[in-house]
C-alpha cells in the first residue's frame, strides 16, 4: 500500500516524469534559464575589472607605450586584476647578471610606468613580482634564484617608493625560474624570462572617511567643562575686632580665719 501525503502529487500523474523517461516540457526551459543565469554572473565577475574605469584608462595607456616601443612588454586583464609585464630584450637589461641593483635601462622604464601606476596605489594592491631564468646561482648574497627574484622585486619597490608611492599598497615576491613564460632553451627565451611584474589587484579599497567634527559624548558621559568668565572679586569688608568681655567687678577678699 502505498502512502499518500497531502499535497503531494502522485507519480502516476502524467505531470510526474517517470525514471527512464523524458521530464516534462516545462523543464527544458526552466534548465536553460538557469543555465543563462549562471553565466551571465560569471562574465560579470569576470568583467569586474574591465568594468573600472581607472584600470580602463591604465591599461590604455600602457598599451599606448608599448604599441609605440617606448617599452617592452605586454599587459593583460581578467577578474583578478592587471598585469603588467616588463621583459628584457637585446638592447635593455634590467639588473646585472646575479645581481640586484637596478640598471638604468630598468630606472627609465620605472620612471615611464610611475604616472600611470601611482593614481592607481592609492586604492589598489600593488604585487611586483620578481622572475629569473633556470640558470643556478649560489653566491654569498643569494643561495638560489628564489633569493635573487625576491631581492630583484624589493628593489623595485623601494625605487617605486622613493617615487611617492603609498607604501600601504606595494608589495615585493620572488618567484625564481618556477614561472617562466617560454622554455629556457636559448638566451632570447631566458631574456624573456627574466621578467618584471606588476599585479595590480582589481578590489579597490574605499575612500578614506573625511576628517568631521568630534562626535558629542555618549550619553551618561561627563559633559565638557565650560570656561565661566571671571569675576573682579569683592572689596574687602574689615573685619571686625572682636568682642572683649568688661571685666568682672573686682570682689572683696573674704576675711581670713584666725
């Protein structure tokens, strides 16, 4: 016998769609609806940094650079946020080899991306990632290449700070060679490699709350003393001098015994 609960539609309603059957008709429609749903909301996460207009402009402006040869590189957006990549070429290096001080060729290039990437630090995370080739390094200063990328990055950082870069948005990691973008078969390909990055994270933090008047005290709390103007003080009244008792008539001695 089978239990029936009220409200319940039984299965052998032409409604119900019975297992090894197709459903009804309406849920074809349905599942595409959802469907359409879920991916309109992923292009739009997807596009949420396209969708800021400084990032729009930033990245105009860097392509503009690079379509011009005034730097080498490439730079790309997706729902993370922008990447801007430096790359070495045959006249432009970037530090000396298995050091970390920054070239000239490197302080012009900074000196060229600065205006665009400092309006944009005052909101967002700034990542410069630091990369290398797979060539091994073992000196006194570095030990491996992870240790070079990682100093290479934070020299980056201290240049783009003594640029008047917020110093709450800027960031330095190393990635040594683990991350490279053509194999290391050639020295083109390893100039490739050696690389410098720059992430800007698409989540921007809110303005800064306006400096407003103190709030008012909390209720119960002691209100602030008020100053009262100040008053001449009184004239002096002479005191009076005190009050001497008459002195007492003087008695007769009594008159001693024999």
């Amino acid at each position: 016998m089978r239990l029936k609960v009220k409200g319940m539609i039984d299965e052998s309603d032409p409604r119900v769609a019975q297992v090894g059957h197709p459903g009804p008709p309406w849920s074809i429609a349905y599942g595409d609806l959802m469907t359409e749903l879920v991916c309109f909301f992923v292009i739009l996460y997807a596009l949420s940094a396209a969708l800021n207009k400084d990032m729009q402009k930033a990245q105009a402006e860097i392509q503009e650079m690079i379509k011009e040869g005034k730097m080498a590189g490439q730079v790309q957006m997706d729902k993370e946020g922008m990447r801007i990549t430096l790359e070495e070429n045959s006249q432009m290096s970037f530090f000396e080899s298995g050091r970390a001080e920054l070239t000239d060729n490197m302080r012009g290039q900074l000196d060229k991306i600065a205006p665009v990437l400092r309006g944009l630090s005052e909101k967002h995370d700034i990542v410069v990632e630091g990369h290398t080739d797979n060539i091994p390094i073992a000196t006194k200063q570095f030990a491996s290449n992870w240790e070079l990328s990682t100093a290479r990055a934070t020299s980056v950082v201290k240049s783009m700070l003594a640029s008047n870069f917020n110093p709450k948005r800027m960031s330095a990691v190393g990635y040594g060679e683990s991350h490279p973008i053509v194999p290391n078969e050639n020295e083109v390909n390893r100039k490739k490699n050696r690389r410098v990055v720059f992430f800007i994270k698409n989540n921007p933090y809110p303005d800064a709350p306006a400096a407003g008047p103190p709030a008012a005290a909390k209720h119960g709390a002691p209100a602030p003393a008020v100053e009262q103007p100040a008053q001449a003080p009184a004239p002096e009244t002479p005191a009076a001098a005190p009050e001497t008792p008459a002195a007492a008539p003087e008695t007769p001695a009594a008159a001693g015994g024999e």
